[in-house]
C-alpha cells in the first residue's frame, strides 16, 4: 500500500457509509483535527465522529494528492480541496506488516489571508 492510498479508501469507505472503515485507516493513538477548530483523539473516537458525519449522507469526491513525502517509515500526504480553498495533509506511518496508517490528519487548512504591502 502507498501513502496516498489511504486517501483513496478514506473516500470510498466513507461513500459506502462505514465508520469502523474509516477508522480502521488510523492508528489507534491518532489524531484528527476536525470538526474545525478541535481534536478528535484516538481510534474510537474518530469512528464516533466518522458514525456522526456520515449519518447525514454525504458524498466526498476523490481529489487528486499532491507528490507525497517519506521519511523512512514515515509520509506526508496531501491534497487541494477540489472547491480550491486551502489544503489538506495528513502524517502516515508504515507499520511491521508493511501496512500504512494515519497517525495525523489536518484535514482542513484555511488559505493564509492576503497582506497588502505595507500593511
């Protein structure tokens, strides 16, 4: 498995509606910055989020990664938001089993607001 794939099954798992999916995908320790301004910590809890989010039907739309960073075992994965705003990035690690998983997930960056010069 490949970093980025972890997006892609992140996307399917959560158009298929399965929470314990999605949760499956972290690291039972990792956290989420999300919803925007909080953290969600640990496996449980994201799953618990996961369950929330997708009760009310939602649709993601794959988007395509930027060039992925490794560091041994650890990546750094992103995305642009398809709408344009921000970014998206998330910290993954290999595990013994030559599995992956996200240990972090930013998954909402707000653009850095504009400074005329001389402001």
């Amino acid at each position: 498995m490949r970093p980025e794939d972890i997006t892609r099954l992140f996307v399917e798992r959560s158009n298929a509606g399965d929470a314990a999916g999605v949760a499956a995908l972290y690291e039972g320790d990792a956290v989420m910055a999300f919803p925007p301004g909080e953290l969600t910590v640990g496996r449980d809890a994201i799953r618990a989020l996961r369950e929330k989010v997708l009760a009310a039907g939602p649709r993601f739309e794959p988007e395509q990664p930027l060039p992925t960073l490794l560091s041994g075992d650890v990546a750094l994965t992103s995305t642009p938001p398809k709408d344009g705003t921000g970014a998206r990035a998330q910290v993954v690690r290999r595990r013994p089993d030559g599995s992956r998983l996200r240990l972090l997930d930013q998954s909402e960056f707000a653009p850095a607001p504009t400074v005329a010069p001389g402001d």
